[in-house]
C-alpha cells in the first residue's frame, strides 16, 4: 500500500537508517491508517516520533484488508427463465396495440388481452409476470415526463410500499441466512446512492440458474452488498445507454467501483443482455424465489390485482 508522507525533503540522509517505520490502526475504527516514523535509540536518531499524513480507506478498501477467513457462503436458488433480448422484442407489439399511448394496467382491461399475452408468454418462454413487468418499464420509456398515476399503473404511495416490502423480505431471508449487515449512512446528496444492503465481511455466493426445463448451471462468487428491485430486469430498457429511465447499469458501475462485487435480486427475473452486463462486472444476478413474499402479494391484490384475484403487476 503507498502513503504520502510529505516529509521535508531537506532531511539529512543519513538519519534514515536509523528510523522505524510502523503502521498503526485503531481495532474500532478503521476509516484512517496513521503512518508513524519512529526514532531508534542511537545516537545519530533525532529524539521525537514523527506523525505524517494520514488517508481515508473506501469500504472496499476496507474489505480488502480485513484478516482471511473463511467466508460466509449464500446459496441462491433462482426460478425465473432468463430471456433473450428477442423474445421481449417479440412480446411488445403484443404489450403495446396502441403504441406510445398505451395506458392503464392489465386489471383495467380486457380479459381477452390477458389471454393473448399469456398465449406469447408461452411461445416465448416467458412468465405472465415478467411480460407485464416489461409492459410498465416500456410504458414509462415512452412517456418519460408522465407519472405512474397519469399512465394509469397505480398510486406512487402504493407502488412505494410494495417496493418497500419486497426490500424486507430481502431482508427478513439475510437475516435467517445468518448474514451481518452494517448500517447504511443516509445522504442528502441525490448524487450518491449506496446498496440497499451492505455485508459486514465478503459473502461467498453461490447461485443456481434455470437453463431450460430439464437442466440448469451453477455460478460462484464473492459479493459485498445487495439491491433489491421490485421488477423484471429488462434488457430492452436497462442496456439501452440513451433510456431515460436505465438507471440499473449506472448504479451497478458505481457501486463495484466504491464497494467491489454485489448481487441484483430483480423480482421476476433478468433479461440475458442486462445479466450478461452485470456478470462482466462481477455481479451476481438473482431472482425473488427463496425469498417469502406473502406481504408482499397481499399489498398486491389491493391495488393491481383483477376481479378474480389474480395480481397482474
């Protein structure tokens, strides 16, 4: 590791040989590392220790140095199929019959458009969920400045809350899962964002993906915190640099570069571009299926589910 020391440069130097240099850290505090250039007791060695600079540590500077040990490990079973970029290509003149002016959620429609849905969902190994999901992303790409109560998708405070508890069923499995989580300092700066969740020591992650009905692949890696989505991750809106709402790919640059590996949990799954994205930044992509999600469904049926009960999000 390299320190600025700021020394004067007019030191004799001949004293240098007889200095000591430590590193000092406090065990309760490690934000800071002190460099202390101390004295040796001979004659030509100046009396007094002397303190120079000292440096702030990021947290993932601050991972980076904590004693091996053996890791914590995760295991993450996902369910949801990842799906091609075409295939949600395919779904959206089904998604979208009136283009641009498209409004209103399914429970507002009519029963035969659910079903032709589904009947596209099928040909394209997609889920119901998913493709709605897709629906409303694309919906707020075509009308960027239109809120979501003015697009017909439901109130914000509905929306919000159910963003919320999705967040602490995240939580609520960590925590079974015996994971620490370190407190997150809030910020009022708009342009600083942090995790969601933030672990106390590295985790070992170890998901298992679905690849097809009769086989699926593991993946292995390291993660330091976790952000929760309350939807599908589409790669037709998130890998699009020009989308105005693509925040997804934005975050997850800045957080690997402030706090190394994480993982995204997206609701109902990931589209193959997007997870293709977030794997080449080390990122592991997960979906909600360990997680229990009864809150969460039931805030669901009082706002976006239909006449027969079925949550169409």
């Amino acid at each position: 590791m390299d320190y600025d020391t700021n020394t004067d440069t007019n030191t004799d130097t001949h004293y240098m040989d007889d200095i000591a240099i430590s590193c000092e850290t406090d065990s309760h505090d490690d934000d800071e590392i002190e460099l202390i250039i101390c004295a040796k007791s001979t004659p030509n060695a100046r009396p007094n220790s002397k303190r120079v600079s000292t440096r702030k540590l990021t947290r993932f500077q601050k991972l980076k140095r904590k004693k091996p040990t053996e890791l914590p490990t995760l295991y993450w079973h996902n369910f949801y199929p990842v799906i091609p970029s075409e295939s949600e290509n395919a779904l959206l003149p089904i998604l979208f019959p009136l283009g641009k002016f498209e409004r209103g959620s399914m429970k507002t429609q009519p029963s035969f458009r659910v079903k032709i849905i589904m009947k596209s969902c099928e040909e394209h190994g997609m889920q119901l969920e998913q493709a709605l999901s897709l629906r409303r992303q694309h919906m707020k790409l075509f009308n960027p400045h239109v809120g979501d109560m003015n697009l017909g998708l439901g109130e914000s405070k509905d929306i919000s809350i159910t963003a919320n508890l999705f967040k602490q069923a995240v939580l609520k499995y960590l925590k079974k899962q015996q994971l620490h989580l370190e407190a997150i300092e809030q910020t009022t700066d708009n342009m600083i964002s942090t995790p969601d969740f933030m672990l106390r020591c590295p985790v070992r992650m170890i998901t298992h993906q679905i690849a097809s009905e009769d086989s699926n692949f593991g993946e292995h890696g390291q993660i330091n915190w976790i952000e929760a989505e309350m939807s599908y991750g589409a790669s037709t809106v998130h890998c699009e640099s020009s989308s105005s709402v693509d925040t997804v790919m934005y975050r997850a640059r800045n957080y690997v570069k402030s706090y190394g590996p994480g993982a995204f949990i997206f609701a109902y799954g990931c589209g193959s571009k997007l997870r293709a994205q977030l794997r080449a930044l080390g990122i592991s992509v997960l979906d909600s299926h360990p997680l229990d999600l009864k809150k969460v469904k039931k805030h669901q049926m009082t706002w976006c589910a239909n006449k027969d009960g079925v949550i169409l999000p």
